[in-house]
C-alpha cells in the first residue's frame, strides 16, 4: 500500500489565499449554526475548552484543516492515483465526502489535540464557510443555501464521528473485516441515499483500506504541522 503524500498538503490557492486561517466570524451573522458537536469519548482527551482562543488552538485547526483537506482532494473523482472510484450522485455529495473526510482526520487525530471539540468544531466552521462561499461551485456546483448547509453538515459529522467510534471500537477487538464494511458504508453515504450494495463494497474497498493504513500518516503529519 503505497505512503500518502502528507508533505505536498494539498490546499486549493483559492482556499487559503482568500479564508484567513483564523476561524472567520462574518458567516456567523444571521444564520443559526447547529449546536457544537461533541466528540464520542473515544476521541476524547481530557482537556476540554471550547471558546479558548489560545495560539495551539490556532495552530491545531490549521493543521487539522491541513490533514482533512489532504485527504479530500488526493480521493475525490478526478484525484491522481485515487484508491477507488467515488460515484457521487447527489448534489451535496461532494460537501458529505468532504465533513467524511473531516471526521476522519478527527479520528486519527484527536488524542493528539488539547481540546479536541473545539478544534473539531473550528475545522468545521471553517470548511463550512469556504463550501459555501469560495468553494461553493466546487462542493456544491454553484450557490447554495448556508443554513441547510450549515445543519445537514453538523448532522452527518455527528453521525460519521459516531459510527467512527463504532470503527474504533472494532479495531481493538481485531474484527478487521467488520470495520472495513462500517467505513465503506460511510463512505457510500456521501453517494448515495440508498443502502450500500455489495458492489458497493468491493469498489470502495480499496480506499476504505487505505484510510485504515494512513491514520498513522495523518496524525504524524498532524503533530508534524503543529510543531
């Protein structure tokens, strides 16, 4: 299985050159952002403070956007050497694929994080803006209404975040085969609204095997960014 290159960082120009790393507030006028999401104990670690502004805080969420963008844009359609061939056939599915992929980076990263719900939501706040501002074409194909953007986000990286634990959980007891089907089947969601078939499976298998092999990766290059 071939190493991801964590060291390229993937970011779009558009995105950084025009969304200050600093969590942007503007959004936040009018719209009514679903309440914070809080990570299952397993992502947990011991320190929780969610509207410290403190410079590692800073320094983590851009790391944290860093790593999940990464992992966004070397497996989405069209990616060079993407593990799998993502079929995504609804209108958001790009926006699903990319909080899947936020979550992700949540799990392998998070016991690395001093106060993991507050760099998770931040990281959110922030690729939620960008999808609905300067990525809108990207993500969605053109504008898109940010306050169902904003609540069906917060729904599916609390469901993705839950069914991670689920994976996590897995793991320690060795049932391998039983987390690759709950991360395929994750995946799938960000697809399609029907339940994933067995073809399903066998053509995301590679990528959900991959993601298994790169947790190491993304929280090296996660510690690596923020230090």
């Amino acid at each position: 299985m071939e190493a991801l290159n964590w060291e390229a960082y993937l970011i779009p120009r558009r995105l950084t050159a025009t969304v200050a790393w600093r969590c942007p507030r503007r959004f936040l006028a009018g719209l009514a952002l679903p309440p914070p999401v809080y990570l299952p104990r397993t992502h947990r670690s011991h320190h929780m403070s969610w509207f410290s502004r403190k410079p590692t805080q800073e320094k983590q969420v851009e790391a944290a956007v860093k790593v999940a963008s990464n992992l966004y844009f070397q497996t989405i359609p069209r990616a060079e050497d993407a593990p799998a061939p993502l079929e995504f056939g609804l209108p958001d599915s790009r926006y699903r694929y990319l909080i899947f992929c936020l979550s992700t980076m949540t799990t392998a990263c998070a016991s690395k994080m001093t106060a993991p719900d507050a760099v998770v939501n931040d990281c959110f706040r922030f690729l939620f803006t960008w999808a609905t501002t300067e990525g809108s074409q990207e993500v969605f194909g053109g504008p898109v209404n940010p306050q169902d953007a904003a609540t069906s986000g917060g729904i599916f990286l609390q469901e993705f975040l839950d069914t991670w634990s689920q994976c996590v959980e897995l793991m320690k007891k060795g049932q391998h085969a039983e987390t690759m089907e709950l991360i395929c089947s994750m995946i799938h969601t960000t697809e399609s609204n029907k339940p994933a078939e067995p073809t399903d499976k066998q053509r995301l298998s590679p990528l959900a095997l991959q993601i298994d092999c790169w947790f190491p990766s993304m929280q090296s290059a996660f510690v690596e960014l923020v230090n």
